[in-house]
C-alpha cells in the first residue's frame, strides 16, 4: 500500500498512517476479523484492548505461537535473553573452591582424601566403612542408673565395663562440687602403725628410762640421789630457779604446808590473796581516796575539796576521814587510779602530824592548821564523837609542830 502504515492504536482500532506524514491518520473500525473460511475459520476481535483468537464457535481458544520462536523476537533492554557467556559471568567462588568461567566448570581445590571408614570409640556403638554410616552415643550405662537423691561422683568401673555412683565412705560428705573429710569421725584406731609408731605406756617407760638418767637430772641442777628418796608428796625441790604454765595444788585439801617457822620464804607476789592472816608486819588499815593533792604521810585529811578528801582546815571539824598512813597492814581499794591517790588511815596506828602539847592518852581533833593535829580541850570528854581522829600514844612538847604515834 505504498506508504501506508497499518496499527491498531490504544482504544482497539486498526489505524492507517502515512509513513510520509505522520500527521496523515486513518482508522478501520471492525468488531471482528475473520481469517479463512468452515472448520478452518478464526475469528480475531478485540477483548478489553487486548487481542482474543475464537473458533468458527466462539469459544476462546490460545494463540499457537509454534510457527514462531525467540528469533522472531527483538531483544529489550531488560528481560534479554539467556546466553552461556551471561550465566557464567553471574557466578562467583570463594575458600577452597575455584571456578572456571570460560567452561563453566566449578572445582573443590583442598582435597584431603576420602573417608575410608569411621570406628565408633569408647562409649560409642556403630561405624562402618561403606554406605551411610552411624554413629550412637552408648551412654556408658548411664541411662541405667537409679537417682541417688543425693550428691555424688560417678565412675567408670572398667572391670565392670559399666558407670556406677561413688558413694561418700566414713567421714566423707558431698555436697555440689566440694568434698569435705569430717576427722572427727576416725581415731588413731583406723590407722595403720607405720614409722611414726604409736603411744603405749611401755614404750613412754622404755624411753624415759633410756634418756632420763642420773647425769640427765644431775645436768637440770638437782641432786639426783637426793630426788630417789622423795615422795609424791614433797613440793618444789629443785635447787634451781623454776617456772611453770599451770595450776599448782597439793593432792589433799589443808595437809601440806609451803615453808616452815625457820624456813620462810622472802618475798610471796600474787594479785589475789584468799586466806586466813595470822599477823601483819604493820599496824593499820587503810583505803584509798581520790585527794585534791599529793599529801604527806601523817596529814590530817577530811571530806571535801574539789577530790574525795583535802586537809583538813577548821578546828575540830566533823568531816574529818583520817590520817594519812604509812604503810598499812591491809590496804583497801587498792585498784583505784588517779593522779593523786591517798591512802588513808581509818582504823590501828599511824604516825599523825600535830599542832601543839600532846600528852599521852589526850583525844585528837582537827587544829585550825591545815592537815595537824591537836589535842582536844578537856582531855576530849566534850569532844563530838565526829570529830575525833584518834588518841595519841606519845608526847609531844612546846607549841611548834610535831608527829606522834595515834591509834585511829
């Protein structure tokens, strides 16, 4: 048709163009196109702009596309077609294999043989060395074994050929991952003797008898043949000086003496003294106070000042506590600490500082002279009994300051 173009546009329609003129369009418009003739017959028509092929019966049938092939198809731009070359370039290798993309040929490049056969080890059960090959964990018995409520070990008993639990023995206990060993629970009794033998009393005779001998003793300052002849019951007669770490008791109670009239002990020290005094090396019994100063021996003291007792300071005052002792035959409060501590006389004889004539006998009272002493007018028949201090046991003359021996 010359340079006629023929197109079936958007809406369905067979369109003829001039291939000269673009703009020169002319469309046919049929509702069906019949293509032969009887049996042969194909109708072509139009279905929601798509093209639709039925038979001389309208009955849809599909377009036999085996008259053509994909050479009669312009390739796109993004569904083209498949070549060897474009599958080969798409694949990629990496490890141990490497790829060929000229033959398309892939290869396992770490060969490191074949497995022959696989032998199933202790506790497990099969192998084999062809074909598909099993291998089962044979628990080594455990699944036989009954819960011990309890923590323990389990074991391999190989002459056995089985598992088994431990069980704790004496003095063993288990508890999570800790084994713990209670001796308390054995004696030298469970014990085989070995080098280090055991204690019998004839082997402790054996040696004492062996190492404790006549020189041995003699060595320790103790005359040997002296000690033959003492008894259980002597006491400390060794010649040297000696120590001890424990108590010391005699083996009856009031039967065995320490020292004699003629052979008396110097010196005894201990912090506690329980038991009967018969006599004392001095004459008074004293307690310590807390003073306000440090006082002489003999000082008229009374109750009050910034401490527990001052000197006293007024005549025949009723505060008076007594006189400061020398060194008493029984010291009470005995303990007590402070920077000026003051023992005081309260009852037997003391040297007592004093303020004027004294005679023998006369009643003491405070004087108006700090810390002395007077006698009391009227030899003391008028005196307050709280205010005597004491009676003097010697004399003093003139009217100077003096000591003399009271009884508190």
């Amino acid at each position: 048709m010359g340079n006629t173009a023929i197109s079936l546009d958007a809406g369905g329609d067979i369109e003829f163009s001039d291939s000269a003129n673009s703009s020169v369009k002319r469309r046919l418009i049929v509702d069906e196109l019949h293509v032969g003739t009887g049996a042969n017959l194909v109708k072509i028509k139009g279905n929601n702009g798509k093209i639709r092929q039925t038979n001389s019966s309208d009955t849809a049938e599909a377009i036999d596309l085996s008259l053509n092939d994909t050479d009669d198809l312009t390739e796109g731009s993004s569904n083209q077609y498949y070549t060897d070359a474009r599958a080969r370039g798409a694949i990629s290798v990496s490890g141990d294999l490497s790829y060929n993309s000229t033959t398309g040929v892939i290869s396992f490049t770490n060969d490191a043989g074949d497995i022959e056969s696989v032998t199933a080890g202790t506790g497990l059960t099969g192998g084999g060395s062809s074909g598909a090959v099993t291998v089962s964990l044979s628990h080594l018995g455990i699944q036989s074994l009954v819960d011990p409520n309890d923590d323990r070990i389990l074991f391999w008993d190989d002459s056995a050929g089985a598992t088994g639990w431990l069980d704790a023995g004496t003095g063993i206990s288990i508890s999570g991952a800790t084994m713990s060993v209670n001796m308390g629970a054995f004696s030298t009794s469970d014990l085989s003797e070995g080098t280090n033998q055991y204690y019998t009393v004839a082997r402790a005779n054996s040696a004492i008898d062996a190492r404790v001998t006549k020189t041995f003793v003699d060595a320790l300052n103790v005359d040997a043949d002296t000690l033959d002849g003492i008894n259980s019951s002597a006491f400390l007669r060794s010649n040297a000086a000696d120590s001890h770490s424990g108590t010391i008791t005699p083996s009856s109670d009031n039967s065995i003496d320490l020292g004699s009239n003629s052979l008396r002990y110097n010196e005894v020290y201990a912090v506690t003294f329980r038991g009967t005094a018969t006599s004392a090396q001095y004459a008074d019994l004293a307690e310590n106070y807390l003073g306000d100063a440090k006082y002489e021996v003999g000082t008229v003291v009374e109750f009050g000042g910034t401490a527990e007792v001052t000197a006293s300071s007024k005549e025949s005052s009723p505060a008076v506590a007594g006189v400061v002792s020398t060194d008493p035959a029984y010291l009470m409060n005995a303990g007590l600490e402070g920077d000026n501590i003051v023992t005081v006389a309260l009852r037997g004889r003391v040297p007592c500082k004093v303020y004027g004539p004294v005679r023998k006998g006369d009643v003491l009272i405070a004087s108006e002279k700090p810390g002395l002493a007077k006698a009391a007018p009227f030899r003391g028949y008028q005196t307050p009994a709280a205010c005597i201090i004491g009676k003097a046991i010697s004399e003093h003359s003139g009217m100077a300051e003096g000591v003399v021996e009271i009884l508190v």
